[in-house]
C-alpha cells in the first residue's frame, strides 16, 4: 500500500504583513518547530479521517467549553474537504485527467491555534501536495499557493492574503512582491513575485505565542478588508508604508543590519496599530518584548509575536518576561 506524507510549517510574517493581500510586500519565513501533517493513502472509498480537534463527543459540557475555546467551532476536516473539491476543479477546468484511485485522508497538527501562525492554511498546503503526488499531477510551483488561498476565500468565504500559503509552499525565508503591475494571472489565479532569500544575515530573531486562546484571521482581517474596499485613506496610506518597509527590511537582512532590521520590524507593528483595533493582551505582548530591548510585531493576525534580539541575555530575558504573561518563546528553525 503506498502512504503519503506531507508537512507544511508554521509560518511569521517578518515584515509588511498584512499587506498581502492589499497589493502590498511582505518577508515571512517558516518555522519547523511546528507543523501540519497529512497522511493519505489507497481506500475502496473516499474517506476523511476525523482528527483529536474534530471530536463531537465531550466528556462534560465543561470539556466541550474548554474545546471551544481552544480550538474554535471548526477543524480540519472542513479545509481538507474544501481542499479536494478546489483540486478536483482545477485538474477538471485543466483538463488533467485524474486516475480512478479512492482515498483514506487524515491530518495532525502541532502549530498552535488560533494564534496566527498560519495553521489552517498548513493543512490544506499539506493536503494539497498529498493530493498532487496521489495522482501524479503537475501543479507549477508559483501557481500553488494561489490555488491553496482559492480554498479559504472561495470554497470557505474567508478574508485572507497569499503571503502565508507562499511561503508555505516555497519554505525558508521568503521576499514576496504583490504590487499590482507585477501581478499576473495565470489558469484564472493571481500570482505574485516570490524571492527565496539567504536566513544567514537573519540572526537573532525570535517567535513567542500565547499560550491562551487567540481568535480566527477572519476576525482581523474581514473589517480591514471593507475600509480598504471603501477607499479608507489612512488603510491605503497604511499599505503603502508597509511595503517600503519590507523594501527597507529586504536591504537590511541582505547587509546584515541588525539595527535598521529592528527599527522597521516595530515601524511596522506601531502602522498597524494605527488602523487596527489590538486587544490589550496582544498589546502586551508587544509591550512586554519592547520593555526588554527586543523589536516586536504580530507573526500574523494576533497571539503570535515575531521579532529581533540582541544577545542571548537578551533572549533569556525575553523568554522569561513573556512566561510571566503565559507566553512561550522560541528561535524558530528556518530551514532544513
């Protein structure tokens, strides 16, 4: 029986983030610390395997309470199964033809919840290379993440950006461009301009979560997207700065500055302050990094801070700080 495995990481949006999807820049990378994993492999039937974060059935209304707020009204089942009808269209709208092969599909995920680390969009990049291996299809590489993101927004109706689907695709440390006149639409999908970048310049940089439950992307982001629809001056003003500040940062990482890096990596945080409304517990976090030295800014929609340190003092003493506000914190591994 052949089994197939695939993984796509967390990701943390170092700079520009969220002007993905506002026709903005962005730098993110992957972090391997964290990870969702589909497993699929042949069955008489299509089958999808329900995981520890679908369960139905509660010891107590105390334990369905305390799954809620962990993990939502929702798991992944819903993604995967948005994720293989999108598939299904796209071989059938290419013309590629797909061999008469049923399937038994489950997932397992260690990225944290709800936190804005990327995990909904790593299932269904990992169920979509299952997928794409399973029946030996030719996907190009710039025109998955495209696909990935058509899931969320147009099977799910859930606002988001490419940039998160992008370098889960690609890995490592990413420079993305979605400026409108480098913009190109190919099989009916938008796509970018992605630049795999060197991590060797990229020292000292550091991701901390909230160990308490956060809230859904959507929550950040479907509020955002109507003023930037409605012509908001201050959300239009707010994109462009983000993206001369990944601009900014691409220099810095490239020269190894360390100190520019720091400056933008909080010039962003504090432009998105300014037409984002942040809940005075993700505004701590943001205070707590700062009152040690460190640069902080959101890794995505909330509960998860990225950003840059000094020295390892710097970081122990980071580390300890944000434990105090039930926070963990890590040096995220970039790359293989």
């Amino acid at each position: 029986m052949e089994i197939i495995r695939k993984r796509a990481y967390a990701r943390a949006g170092l700079i520009g983030n969220p002007s993905d999807g506002y026709h903005g820049k962005t730098i993110a990378f992957t972090v391997r610390q964290f990870f969702a994993e589909v497993t699929l492999y042949d069955w008489p039937k299509v089958e999808i395997v329900q995981s520890v974060d679908d369960q139905s059935s509660f010891r107590s209304i105390r334990d369905l309470f305390d799954d809620v707020r962990l993990h939502g009204y929702y798991g992944g089942v819903r993604l995967i199964k948005a994720t293989i009808k999108r598939f299904y269209e796209y071989c059938e709208e290419k013309n590629l033809a797909l061999h008469d092969r049923n399937f038994s599909i489950r997932y397992s995920t260690t990225i944290p919840r709800a936190v804005g680390m990327a995990g909904s969009s790593a299932i269904i990049v990992a169920t979509l290379r299952a997928l794409i291996e399973f029946y030996n299809i030719d996907v190009p590489q710039h025109i998955q993440p495209s696909l990935a993101l058509s899931v969320e927004t147009r099977e799910l109706g859930i606002a988001a950006g490419l940039q998160d689907r992008v370098v889960q695709i690609y890995e490592g440390l990413v420079s993305m461009d979605f400026a409108t006149d480098v913009m190109t639409v190919e099989d009916g999908m938008e796509c970018g301009r992605y630049e795999s970048l060197s991590s060797e310049n990229l020292k000292n940089v550091y991701v901390a979560y909230s160990l308490e439950a956060g809230e859904p992307t959507y929550v950040v982001h479907n509020p955002l997207r109507a003023r930037y629809q409605a012509g908001d001056p201050d959300v239009l003003q707010a994109m462009e700065t983000f993206a001369n500040l990944t601009v900014q940062a691409k220099s810095a990482i490239e020269q190894g500055d360390s100190s520019k890096l720091h400056q933008l990596v909080d010039r962003n945080f504090d432009t998105r302050a300014s037409i984002c409304t942040i809940s005075p517990s993700q505004k701590l976090m943001i205070d707590t990094a700062r009152g040690v030295g460190a640069s902080a800014k959101f890794a995505g929609s909330g509960g998860a801070i990225v950003g840059t340190f000094a020295d390892q003092k710097m970081f122990n003493e980071l580390k300890a700080a944000l434990l105090k506000i039930h926070c963990e914190t890590i040096q995220p591994q970039i790359n293989v």
